[in-house]
C-alpha cells in the first residue's frame, strides 16, 4: 500500500492508497467479488505489457467489474502516468506477472504485496504455496523487495490467513 500524493487543480494534494497484487489472472472474482469490497476499492489498475495493446483483452477482463469501479489498463512502463489520471482514491494495482514488480513499484512507496494465483510456465519453478509459484529468479527478485522493508504475503482471499515471505 502507498499513499500517492499529487496536486490537485483546486491546489491541495489528493491522497491515493494503491494496493499491490500479483495474480495471473489478473481481474476475476476472487479479485472483484473478495478483494475490491474487503479494500473498499474504487479503481483498479492492470499493469500489464500485453493486455495495455489488446482492447479485446481489456474488454473481456472489464465484464466482471461493476460499473461503480473504474478499471485503467497500462504498460508497466507508463503506470506511473496512468495512477495520477485515476478518479478513485483507492486503487488495486494488479499485475500478471513477478518479473513486473520492480519496475512498476520503482517510484511508489510500497508497504505491502500481495501475492494470488501464479504459476510461471517456462524456468526453475519453485512451489511457495499451493497457489503461487515462481521462478528462482523472481524468487532473487522477490527476496530483493523483501529486504527493501517491503511485508510481502501470499494471500489468495482476504479470509484466508496470509502467509508472509521473509527474507534476511
């Protein structure tokens, strides 16, 4: 979670708490029917490469979302321009991938990540939870994040006890 901060054109700053999940999925319901209403999310965000070219994509992945909630899509490159255009104040960022993590949370105070559904199809692939796996190198990379002071959990709905990564 970070708290965004950027001015506003009244002159004040308007505050965004952006909430960070890794999920394959990416929008589905355990995303719109658990983790929206238990964050009280207004927006969400999908940072992805891929889908950000794909209006398609974007289109089917947008009919599971009530109308209420507003849905921004991005190249993981752009994200950092995307956030501030964003109506809501409380926004899920949901990205497909580990390997995108670094970049897209580079200039953001993250607190905390939430690790879903993952399960990479081509490398070393190691089994962190019944749900979530990863490479060994996004394991170096999520290690990396964890030492940055970063609470890194994998979580697959909210009332489901978090497991937490650390790393020293």
């Amino acid at each position: 979670m970070r708290l965004w901060k950027k001015s506003s054109s009244s002159g004040g700053e308007v505050e965004k708490e952006i909430y960070v999940r890794v999920d394959d999925r990416l929008i589905h319901g355990q995303v719109v029917h658990g983790w929206v209403p238990h964050l009280n999310i207004d927006t969400i965000v999908v940072a992805d490469d891929r889908v950000a070219s794909d209006t398609l994509q974007q289109k089917i992945l947008s009919l599971s979302v009530p109308p209420e909630i507003e849905v921004c899509y991005s190249s993981v490159s752009e994200l950092l321009k995307i956030i501030p255009r964003c109506k809501g104040k409380r926004i899920l960022l949901l990205l497909s991938r580990v390997g995108d993590l670094s970049a897209a949370i580079r200039d953001m105070k993250v607190r905390k990540i939430n690790l879903g559904n993952y399960h990479p199809s081509e490398g070393n692939i190691v089994k962190l939870s019944s749900f979530f796996c990863c490479t060994d190198e996004e394991l170096k990379q999520l290690k990396e994040i964890a030492r940055e002071g970063i609470d890194i959990e994998i979580q697959n709905l909210p009332d489901e006890k978090a497991e937490k990564i650390y790393y020293n």
